[in-house]
C-alpha cells in the first residue's frame, strides 16, 4: 500500500473515532480528462464510524475535508467520501 495512503489514514484515526477505513486510488480512471495531473489523487474514502454517523453527512464531510485540507490543496485533486452505516 502507498505510504502516503498510510499517511492519511493515521490523521483521520488520529482525529476521527472510525471502525475502519478503506482508500480506493482512482487517479488512472481520469487519465484521459482535461484536468488530469498525474502528480494529484483522485480518491475515494470508505469509512465506518459511529460517530461520524451519529452527525450530519455534510458535517462528516466537513471535519474530514478540514483534516486533509493541506491534501485537498498539494495532493488530492478530487475526493469522494463514503461513510457507510
């Protein structure tokens, strides 16, 4: 597994409660698209928490944008969040 994935995954445990969480890399499927940068993820987060669940999705989404903030800027060109019940 990539480390910096590791990376992202120690920040979001370190900050969220979750039971688990998976990170899908999609960054080849947008090969072909105008905005393609090949130095920029394009990710997909699986995560099961109670607590997140216990709030808002766009509240979830919100504490876990602000941990990756930096990411979101350098790193991570798009972001898809799934937190599954």
């Amino acid at each position: 597994m990539n480390n910096y994935f590791e990376e992202i995954k120690k920040r979001l445990r370190e900050n969220i409660n979750l039971e688990n969480i998976e990170i899908i890399d999609n960054t080849q499927k947008h090969k072909g698209h105008k905005s393609f940068n090949p130095e920029k993820y394009h990710l997909e987060l699986k995560i099961s928490s109670s607590y997140l669940n216990s709030i808002s999705r766009i509240s979830a989404q919100k504490i876990i944008m602000r941990i990756l903030k930096h990411d979101l800027e350098k790193k991570i060109h798009a972001l898809e969040i799934k937190i599954e019940q």
